[in-house]
C-alpha cells in the first residue's frame, strides 16, 4: 500500500494532520506521510476523510 498526495488538488483543510499526525505532518516547510506511524486501517480511514480527495492510495 502506498499513500500519494496531489499537491494540485490539496485545499489544505489539515484533517489529515489533525486525526493521524503520526503520519500526515509538515517537516520543515514540506508536507511528509510516514506510512510507518500507523496501522494500514488507520491510515485507510483517514484517507478517506480527505476532502479534496488530494491523498490516494494505490496497492
């Protein structure tokens, strides 16, 4: 499973961020996911929490 984020279609509302900041964070300026902070599951459900459908995940 890989997490992609189309900066292009992001309108920045930070639910990601704000429900699973183990994975979705901003490092020095750069939006990061680290696929490793979270359970599969997890990482799924706030996926589709995404608004602008910016983040997508392919297996």
């Amino acid at each position: 499973m890989k997490v992609e984020w189309n900066q292009d279609k992001c309108i920045h509302s930070a639910e990601c961020v704000k429900n699973l900041p183990a994975v979705f964070m901003v490092k020095g300026g750069k939006f990061v996911i680290d696929q490793s902070g979270a359970p599969k599951d997890e990482i799924r459900r706030v996926v589709g929490m995404c608004p602008s459908g910016a983040l997508e995940i392919t297996e």
